[in-house]
C-alpha cells in the first residue's frame, strides 16, 4: 500500500477541523435533541421517533457527506475552485436524493399529526409504526440511487476527493456513520487490508469516483492489487 498520495498537509487538515466543529456540535445536539421532551408529544413515542429518523434513515449519511464535502474544499486551490461548478448542480441532485430518503418517511407523519394538539394513543401508534418502515423502504430506493448521484462528480480530481476522507470525514464515517449503515464497496475491497481506511476510501471510490478514474485510485493505495489485475488482463 502507497497511500501517501492520499494524505492531506497539515494546513489542510486544520481548516478541516476547523470547519467541522459545527458538524460536530450538530451531531452531538442532535443525539442530546433525541431524548427531549416535546410539547404533545409523550416522550416515549418523540424519543422513539427520533431514534428511528437517526437509526433507519440516511440522516446520518448526510452528515457525512456535508463532512466530506467540506473537507474536500480544503485540499488545494483547485478544489476549491470546483465548489462553484457543484455548487450549480449538487444541491439539486443530492436535495432529490435526500428528500427521498428523509422527506418522504416524514410526509406521513405530518400528516397523521397535523393539527393534533396531544397525540391520541392512535396516532401515536400509527406513527410509531409508519415512521421506521418508511425510513427503511426509503433507504433502500436512497442507497440504490447513491452510486448514479454520486458518480455525477465523478470528473473531479481523484486525489482531492481522496485527500477529503482524512481528519473529520474518518472520524464522523467510522463512529457515527458507518454502524447500521448499508455500505457500498467495490469489487477489489476484499484484497485490500479491510481497516476502517480502507472501508472508507473504498466506498467513496465505488461512489464518487468514475470508472475510468478508478484505476488511478487503486493503483496508488493499493498496488499490488493493480500490478495483480493488470497481470491477468495481460495474459487475456
């Protein structure tokens, strides 16, 4: 393994930091916010609800991808030019996907909820039970979709995009992220030395990487496993 080419310098790993601290704060506000009490609502069932959101949803998924994107924007002049080219686009194209994923479980709710001023045992069994299915029909359509969302940045530079799994993107992935979350990792993963770095920077290969850029990725971070498959299309 080569991965130097990945690392990201120290002024770049600051401002990383940096700009992670509310990310941070929101996550740990978030998980505080969980288990307040709500006016209306019985704290089992808002407690319940907002486990369900974090646990069944890609609410955390996005918060490793607002982590990661703010990592990126860091790693050199030229990435951050390329903020205002995806700037143009992105927003669109992943506010689609999350609003499948996240705005869609929450509909129903609303709309069961909607003018109550106490919640009934009723309702509040009903979206006791619509809120978690929903999350999981709707992570499923969002992690389908990830992969054709994500290759739509697939001409940004490898190196960069690598670069940006480094300091806050690993730490939110492998602690908050990652458990109980579907991960979408490419054919070559199991060769590799499967650590949580590994797991990381592979998944963002298979997603945001394109497929002719993907040889660059794996030539550099694990070449032994390039010189393996270059070896046998030789002899095809």
């Amino acid at each position: 393994m080569n991965p130097e080419i990945f690392e990201s310098n120290t002024f770049s790993l600051i401002l990383s930091w940096l700009f992670s601290i509310p990310l941070i704060l929101m996550i740990i506000a978030f998980s505080i916010g969980v288990f307040a009490k709500h006016e209306g609502v019985p704290w089992a069932l808002s407690t319940w609800l907002g486990i369900s959101l974090l646990i069944f949803s890609p609410v955390r998924y996005l918060i490793f991808q607002v982590a990661l994107a703010s990592s990126y924007a860091v790693q050199s002049f030229g990435s951050a030019a390329s903020v205002f080219v995806l700037a143009l686009y992105v927003p669109i194209v992943f506010g689609i996907l999350y609003f499948i994923g996240i705005g869609l479980p929450i509909l129903p709710v609303l709309a069961i909820l909607k003018d109550s001023k106490s919640v009934t045992f009723g309702k509040g069994l009903a979206v006791s039970i619509i809120l978690p299915v929903a999350c999981i029909i709707s992570s499923f359509v969002f992690y389908w979709a990830l992969p054709y969302a994500g290759k739509t940045i697939g001409w940004l530079k490898v190196k960069n995009v690598m670069k940006a799994t480094n300091g806050p993107p690993a730490l939110i992935y492998n602690n908050f992220t990652s458990p109980l979350t579907p991960v979408i990792l490419p054919w070559y993963f199991d060769d590799t030395p499967q650590k949580d770095i590994d797991v990381l920077r592979c998944h963002v290969a298979a997603v945001y990487i394109s497929q002719k850029k993907e040889g660059y990725f794996v030539k550099h971070q694990y070449p032994d496993i390039y010189k393996k498959v270059v070896a046998e299309s030789e002899k095809d």
